[in-house]
C-alpha cells in the first residue's frame, strides 16, 4: 500500500486502507470534502476501501486487514485482440485503453459490448469492490461482463499516480479517458477554492496520462461544459503540462448505450451530465531540425 490511515467508518472493517495524496484536504464528513491549503494532506475520495491493485472476481483472496496486490499476468498480457475491428464514437476495439475514475463500471462495460471483447481494456477505479457493491447496483454485474470480455478490471488505482503505478506504469496507451472528474463538494467552500481543487485533480492526472500514452496516442476527458464547470478552464490546465488540444465535441451519453452516470462520492443516482464536451490532449509533434 502507499499511504495509508485507519478509519472506524467503513462498514467493512476489512477495508481499511485511504489513499492519500498532497492536495488539499477534503474532511471526514461525509456532507462536505471541504478545503484547506495545498501542503496538506487530503483525501482524495473519502469512500476508498484499498489503494492496492485488485484484479476483482479473483476468489483465491480471502479478505483481510492486510493489503494484497493481486494481479495476475498483468505485465505480459496481451491487450490488443484481433479480429474485425469495430466502433463506437470516438473509440475502436484496436486501440489500447485506459479507462480511470470508473463510477460502476457501465461506460467501460457499453465499450465492451459495442466491441464484443474487451481484451484491449484496462478499466480502473479508485473505489474498492466493497463500496461499488454497497453503492452502485449494477456495478458488480457490469465488471463481471467485463472480465468475461476479457477486460482488465483494477480497484484503488489514484488517476494522479498511474505513471507511476507499477504496474499500469508499464504500459502505453492509444487512449487514455477520464469522465466527468470531480475532487468533491463542500456546500460552505468558496467557489474559487474548489475550482482550484477540481483544477489540481486534473492537472496531476494530464501530467500522468501524458506519460503513458503512444505518440499519436490521445487523452479524453469529458466535462460539463457550462457555468461553473467551464471555468476550470481544461485547455490552459493541458497546455501548462505540456499538451495540446486535438479537438473537442459535444458529449451524448446516449451514445453508448447502458452507460449511466454516477456521483462518485456514494449513492447510486444519475447526475444531469448536459451540456457536456468530450476533449481531446495529444502531445506535440516533434519538430524536425
């Protein structure tokens, strides 16, 4: 595990492990991830039951207090399958993906169906399977068809740290896509102070992504694109990190067919994701002398 605290709110007291990293603090009431400075530490999601990697549907683990990382043939698998190459959108079942910040799993799992395998996929989450089960209804039968598809399936992976996960690290993608991410509300916080937070999670998460994906290769991250939301101003957080915008399009969940989206703090209901865009950061093409 990185590192870790021990909390007495988890309803599994198995599930014990935080993922903590150095940004502001969101606090331990579930009402508010409120706010301090940047050289403290916070919470990133309050909900988290482990930070270790978890090939989920593995029934050899017994659950215990102790982290286990749990991954099996990860560094040799093969990602890209073969065969008809199909679409759905923007995405193809020959491209290698990354999917973090999965809410229960139904995004992935409409790729999944639309491509009929998953054997390109790698689908992560920062939740443990514990939370998805309590909180998201069909999120066990959606990471279960993805496993059939041959999916990869990781729990606790923090979006701010995959280039440097041991294992995901490894890796270079086509795509790598992040929807709709969100550092938490504070009802008392003023607005500036959570757009800075809001601003830091993407911000650290561009800077992993630019690591690990292919030359030609592309990061998406879909955003609501109105009031507040379009203030984070996603362009400028990409070009500070050393990426360019490729294009961005209107964004119709509608589109991929079963995908609901789910707060990601708990509770298994659908937020209002309209008007919302999809953008799209590539590197920048290396000049010639």
């Amino acid at each position: 595990c990185q590192s870790v605290e021990r909390s007495e709110d988890l309803e599994d007291p198995n599930e014990q492990c935080t993922l903590l990293i150095s940004i502001p603090e969101l606090s331990d009431d579930p009402s508010c991830d409120s706010e301090s400075d940047t050289d403290t530490i916070f919470r990133l999601h309050q909900n988290v039951g482990t930070t270790c990697t978890d090939i989920v549907g593995d029934n050899s683990r017994q659950d215990s207090g102790v982290c286990v990382v749990n991954v099996e043939n990860l560094g040799g698998r093969q990602l890209v399958g073969a065969g008809e190459i199909r679409w759905i959108r923007h995405y193809c079942s020959s491209q290698r993906m990354l999917l973090v910040g999965e809410g229960d799993f139904s995004f992935s799992a409409s790729l999944a169906r639309a491509f009929g395998s998953a054997t390109n996929m790698i689908a992560t989450s920062l939740d443990s399977r514990g939370f998805l089960l309590r909180n998201y209804k069909k999120a066990i039968v959606n990471i279960h068809e993805l496993r059939v598809r041959g999916c990869i399936v990781l729990h606790g992976i923090d979006a701010t740290e995959i280039a440097n996960h041991s294992y995901l690290g490894a890796f270079k993608f086509d795509r790598i896509i992040y929807n709709f991410p969100h550092a938490g509300f504070c009802s008392d916080e003023p607005g500036e102070s959570q757009k800075r937070r809001h601003q830091l999670l993407i911000s650290l998460f561009l800077k992993n992504a630019k690591e690990m994906i292919e030359e030609r290769g592309e990061i998406h991250v879909t955003h609501k694109s109105n009031g507040f939301f379009r203030d984070w101003n996603l362009q400028g957080l990409a070009a500070a990190v050393g990426l360019r915008l490729i294009r961005e399009v209107p964004f119709n969940f509608t589109d991929y067919p079963g995908y609901r989206t789910k707060y990601g703090f708990g509770g298994d209901k659908n937020f209002n994701c309209n008007p919302s865009k999809t953008y799209k950061f590539g590197l920048f093409p290396i000049m010639s002398p």
